[in-house]
C-alpha cells in the first residue's frame, strides 16, 4: 500500500517535471519561429497558384495579391510588391473608368 502512494507520488512529479519541459520547449520564440513557418508555406504556395494561373484559366489578378497579403504580415519585401501591385491596379481601373468617346463607332 506504501509502495503504491509512493510510486502516485512520483507520477505526479513526474508529470509536473513533464509540464514544465513542455512549456519550456513552446516558448515565445519557438512560436514565433512556427507561425513565420507557416505564413510562409501557406503564402508562397498561394502566390506559386497565382503566378501559374497566368497561364492557366484562372483568376490570377486575384490570387498573386492575396498570396503577397499573406506574407506581408511576415516580411517587408512582400509589403513594397503589395504596395506596387496596388498602385497597378489602381492605375488600370482608373483608366477603365474614364469616359469612352462618342466616335466609338459602336
């Protein structure tokens, strides 16, 4: 019977001893490290679509901007491209909206 709350006692030790290595290894920075992991993954193979939906029948406009959105929240380069594809796009529509002459022939 001693032997048995003895051996309880030290699961629960080593339990806690468990628990602490646990949070130690999920620290700050190794979550940090993940989502940078992650954000990267999933917006290169976003952006990767995007670029091989130029060829093929898609909506590559959409997607290429999306994919530098999702890697924007990590890194800088992605921002300034962000910002030039933005400044692109409104330039086109912009020029879309411009009023189409009478003598069209249409």
């Amino acid at each position: 019977m001693i032997m048995r709350a003895q051996l309880a006692a030290e699961k629960s030790v080593d339990s806690l001893s468990w628990m602490k290595r646990l949070s130690s290894i999920w620290s700050t920075e190794y979550i940090n490290i993940a989502r940078r992991v992650i954000v990267s993954v999933v917006g290169v193979t976003v952006l990767l679509i995007g670029v091989a939906l130029l060829v093929l029948p898609g909506p590559a406009f959409i997607v290429i901007p999306i994919g530098l959105a999702i890697l924007a929240t990590e890194y800088t380069w992605a921002r300034r491209w962000l910002k030039k594809v933005r400044r692109m796009a409104s330039n086109v529509v912009s020029s879309q909206k411009s009023p189409v002459s009478k003598d069209s022939g249409v």
